[in-house]
C-alpha cells in the first residue's frame, strides 16, 4: 500500500513522500535478531560492500544506531555495513528496525539513506536510482524523482527520455499538485488573464491559469517586454516567432555575455554594477555544482530551498523584465 496524504492534504511525492516514511521508520520498536537470519541489500550500488568502511566501522567501537531491514524478504534497507561490522566483530546478533511496508517503498527509503549519509552512492549509481524512481512512480515529475535520487531535475528527465519512459501528460510535483508537463496551454490561459486583467496580481493569474507562481510571472515579464508568452521549446511548428532572442544562452554563451561586462568600467567602478557582477558570479558558481548542490542538500531542507528557488527566479524574471522595458524608454527617450 502506497504511502498516502492525510486527508484533505496534496498528495505526497518525491522528500514529502519520504519524509513521511522516515517518520513511520522512527516509530518503529527495535529488536534484536540473529545476523544469520537477514538477507542482501536492497541498494543499488554496483558493489554492495565497501571493505575499507566495513573495517572502519568495526575498529571505531563506536554505538551505532539500529539498522533497517524490509521484514517480508529480510533484505537490509539500511546498515549493511554496520552489519558486516558486527559479524567482524564477532557480534552474533544486531539490534533491527523491522519496515512492514511493500518492497517499492524500502527500496525508496534505501535510495534515501544512501543519497543523504554513511556512505554516498556516486552518480551512477544515483542514476540508476532514479530510472527505478521513474519506474515505480511515473506520475511524479522530475523534481520529485531528483529529490529522492538526489541528482538535478534535468537529468531525470534525460533519465526518462534515454530509457524511453517520458513523463506522463500529467506529474505530480514536490508540492503534491498535478500539472500537466506541457504548459504551453496554461500559459496561454495566463497570457490572456494578464492583457485582459492588468489589475490581476502574480498569484491571482497563477491560480485562474493551474500553473505556478514563478511560470505566472516568466509570462508576465514575456509580454511586457512584447514577446511570445511561450518559451521556443513550447512553439513546436510554430517557429522560432518573434522571441528567438528570449532564448537563455549556452554556458558558454554565459560566460562570455559575463565577461564582457567584467570589463566594463562603468560597472565594475559604480556600487550597483559591482553587485551585479557579483550576482551573476554567484549564478555561474551555483550552476556549476549544480548537481553537487542537489546531492548534499538535507531531505528536511528540500522544501523550503524549493520555494526560494521559485521565489529568487521570479523576482529575476521580473526584473530581466523591467531592465528591458527600462532600456526601450530610454531608447524612445533618446530618439526623441
């Protein structure tokens, strides 16, 4: 049985999902069973036993806590190497938290635990992870699957593509609400809420439309700028249209753009042009530990850094907005 949202609440994907089941984990009694009796691991590492840490672990003396084990196949969901540290130590018998739950659902909790402590899974290993994510829950969007492989969103979705199981029209996302994964159709609906209601606010339009807060707003600053509300990728035969030079550059592209201003006196000698370029220094780090970032960031935080991505993009967004609209007055202005 699925783990399921109290009622009335969004339903639960992605860290909610496992937030969840941890919490049913801490509830659990612990027991103490014979090494002998419990099984292999349900982790997708290609080599379920690190020899080194095993030694470590047993030569540290140190109290470890309970490890986890799926009752119905006794497979160890978490602790196979404190397991192996206490067969090296001569212990015939381990203190276990039993999980009475399906086997999707350890492996999950798995997945988890080996993304967020002890010892790491490497990429592959997280990429793999997520393809079985992908498979048990094709109805969570990409973000949720990143969530619990602990990898970005767009590798998800390369994940999903390359193996031939494309999301689903519609996804549930980290905050439990199903969209649909082409927004093209929302975006029109706010387009048009947005010209025929200027009094209408972000989130109002958001709502009218089904769509999110920050796609909401990237629509807005599209049509003050008197672009098409659709980003390229949306257009399909459409064409590239009017807003081909909305398009968000290369890494590459980035650099150079961030180069180029770099060696503009008038902003690295002004108080403002130098916390720009300290902005978009920040931008360019982050987004090379991008993948980096995602893996270590702690599942308890994974919410509220969502929504301040969400919140950071869209002031960006309006703000890449009124730097246009500033730049066509001051042009006009100029013309004039």
């Amino acid at each position: 049985m699925r783990m399921a949202a109290p009622s009335g609440e969004p339903a639960r994907t992605g860290s909610g999902y496992i937030a969840a089941l941890f919490e049913t984990v801490d509830r659990l009694p612990v027991e103490t069973v014979f090494v002998a009796r419990l099984g292999e691991s349900l982790s997708v590492r290609t080599q379920l036993e690190d020899v080194t840490h095993t030694r470590r672990l047993a030569d540290s003396g140190d109290e470890v806590p309970p490890i986890l084990v799926h009752r119905e196949s006794l497979r160890v969901i978490d602790g196979l190497h404190r397991m192996r540290a206490a067969v090296l130590n001569g212990r015939r018998t381990i203190e276990v938290k039993f999980f009475d739950g399906p086997e999707h659902d350890a492996f999950l909790l798995a997945v988890a635990a080996n993304v967020k402590h002890g010892l790491p899974l490497n990429a592959g290993e997280r990429h793999d992870a997520a393809r079985q994510v992908a498979a048990m829950h094709p109805d969570w969007s990409n973000r949720a699957i990143a969530a619990v492989a602990g990898i970005s969103p767009h590798r998800v979705a390369e994940i999903r593509r390359s193996g031939g199981t494309a999301a689903p029209a519609t996804t549930i996302g980290l905050d439990g609400r199903s969209r649909p994964v082409d927004g093209s159709e929302g975006r029109r609906r706010a387009a048009e809420l947005f010209l025929g209601n200027p009094e209408y606010s972000i989130r109002e339009v958001a709502r009218r439309a089904a769509i999110s807060p920050s796609t909401a707003a990237d629509v807005k600053t599209r049509i003050l700028r008197n672009a098409n509300p659709l980003p390229p990728r949306m257009r399909g035969g459409q064409g590239p249209g009017p807003a081909r030079r909305d398009e968000a550059p290369s890494a590459e592209g980035m650099a150079a753009l961030f180069d180029t201003l770099c060696r503009d006196p008038s902003l690295r000698f002004s108080e403002s042009g130098r916390t720009l370029l300290r902005m978009f220094e920040a931008c360019a780090r982050v987004d090379r530990q991008r993948d980096q970032i995602v893996h270590d960031l702690p599942a308890h935080r994974a919410e509220t850094v969502h929504e301040l991505l969400l919140a950071c993009a869209e002031r960006w967004r309006s703000m890449a907005g009124e730097v246009r609209t500033a730049q066509r007055g001051t042009r006009q202005s100029s013309a004039s």
